[in-house]
C-alpha cells in the first residue's frame, strides 16, 4: 500500500470509529449471491459487529501469516524484528524455525516477498485501525507439525494459509459497510489472490500434497490448479468457518491460537 493511501486511511479512521459501535452491521448475515453467478452460500447470526471489528479480524489472521513467513525466513519473530512493540501482544508466538533450505532454494525468492507482503499487511491493518487495533495473541506456529522441517513442508502450510485467507476476506467483504474499509480489504484480497495462486503452482510443480484443510478446500493438483468452483468462481467463508480451521475445530481457542484470538470476533457461532 503507497503511504499517501494510508494517509487518507488514517484521516478517515477516527470519524468513521466514532460511529462505528452505532452503526454496526450484522456480521452473520446470509450472504447469497445471484443464481447466475454461481451460490456462495454463508450463513450468518443476528451479531452485529463494525467494520472495525472485521478488520481486527483480518489483523489475527495476518499477524498469523506474517510470523509464520517470518520465522520461516529469518527465524525471529514480529517483535524480534522490532514489527510490532512487546506492549502489542498478549502472549508469545512460539514453535517453528528457519527454513535451512532456503538458501539453495528457488522458493527462497517467493518466500521473501511472501515475508514482506504479509508484514506490511499487518503494518497497514494496525496503522488504518489506530488505537483500535488489536494486540497480536498467543501463536503456536508448530499447531499442525508441519510447515518448517523443509521447503516441501513449508510450501505445504503456505499454501492452507494463503488459500484460507483469500476465503476469509472474500468472506468479509460484503459484510464491510465503510468504503474506505472495504477498499482496503478488497486491495489486500487481490495480493492474497496472488499469493494463493503463486504457492499452489509451487506445490503442482514440486509435486507437494497440502491436504483439504475442510469440506471447502480444493487441495492444488495439475487437474485443479486453482481454487474455485465448477462456475470459476473463489470460495469465500464464514467466520465460524474459518475459525474452526485456525482453531483447528476448538470453539474459542486452540490450533494457531491457543488463547484464541484478539478482539470482538473470537468464537465460532
């Protein structure tokens, strides 16, 4: 994101926070798009939450996706970096380490861009949000056993996270009621986009199986490149959806989070 556009997001936060808790929009509700353009069916409770607390949503799960490259690639974490102050956070990340075969590794070009993507995500989330923003929770980045031991392995797990994250903000965007918001969500949807369809070529061409993370997931192989539906469409979804993956099936916590997450959007439905 250019700094001029995180100026204007910096601008507009604090009328737009002001507002927020008042016109909260239902974060749960059915999102079902027209027969012709194929269902994206996700169901959504009566909760209403602002946009803020979407966003804040978004944040948990780039703080996640920026420790998990940034250990993989320098083997130090967000705050070791100096990305985000200690005071931000209310608990470790812990687990995983620098991926060695990096260094004689093609994917070592990918992974770094992967790196810096994901933490200007996180500075820019934080940034937009202000003092809203939320403190980066507890991370076990070792929550599946895998994802350091080599390329392979982590191309394995960047390729779940990546694919998961595009449903997410896919998700999430038409629940987003602020503009400003949404163009922030949809700009950062696109490099997930990218991200998404770089690590699932890696994984054909190293002939690397990420399994299905749920029923959703289409795993990368040479018939399905990528991860759409029969209508060529991406698959978003819903927060309790998303979390029962980050979770790994817990309600409130476990998996990557084993405090769960910060903010107002914790819990499955």
């Amino acid at each position: 994101m250019r700094m001029d556009t995180v100026a204007r997001f910096t601008a507009n936060r604090r009328s737009f926070l002001k507002g927020a808790g008042i016109a909260g929009i239902g974060l749960a509700t059915t999102a079902v798009i027209d027969s012709k353009f194929g269902s994206a069916e996700q169901t959504v409770s009566a909760a209403a939450y602002s946009d803020a607390d979407i966003l804040n949503f978004a944040l948990n799960l780039e703080y996640l996706e920026a420790e998990f490259y940034a250990v993989a690639t320098y083997g130090a974490t967000l705050v070791t970096l100096g990305v985000i102050p200690e005071a931000d956070t209310t608990g470790p990340t812990t687990g995983g380490n620098m991926v060695k075969e990096f260094s004689s590794s093609p994917q070592a070009v990918l992974a770094t861009a992967l790196r810096n993507d994901e933490i200007n995500h996180v500075r820019f989330l934080r940034t937009a949000l202000g003092s809203s923003a939320a403190k980066k929770p507890a991370i076990d980045l070792n929550a599946l056993g895998y994802g350091f031991s080599s390329v392979n392995s982590w191309l394995k797990l960047a390729r779940q996270f990546e694919d998961v994250g595009v449903s997410a903000y896919l998700g999430a965007a038409p629940l987003i009621s602020n503009r400003t918001y949404l163009s922030a969500a949809a700009a950062i949807l696109g490099v997930e986009a990218q991200h998404s369809g770089s690590l699932r070529l890696a994984c054909i061409q190293n002939a690397v199986s990420s399994p299905a993370v749920d029923s959703l997931d289409i795993p990368p192989t040479p018939k399905a490149p990528y991860d759409d539906n029969a209508k060529g469409l991406s698959i978003p979804r819903t927060v309790s959806q998303v979390l029962n993956i980050v979770y790994h099936g817990g309600r409130c916590s476990g998996g990557f989070y084993p405090n769960g997450m910060n903010g107002s959007i914790v819990c499955q439905s």
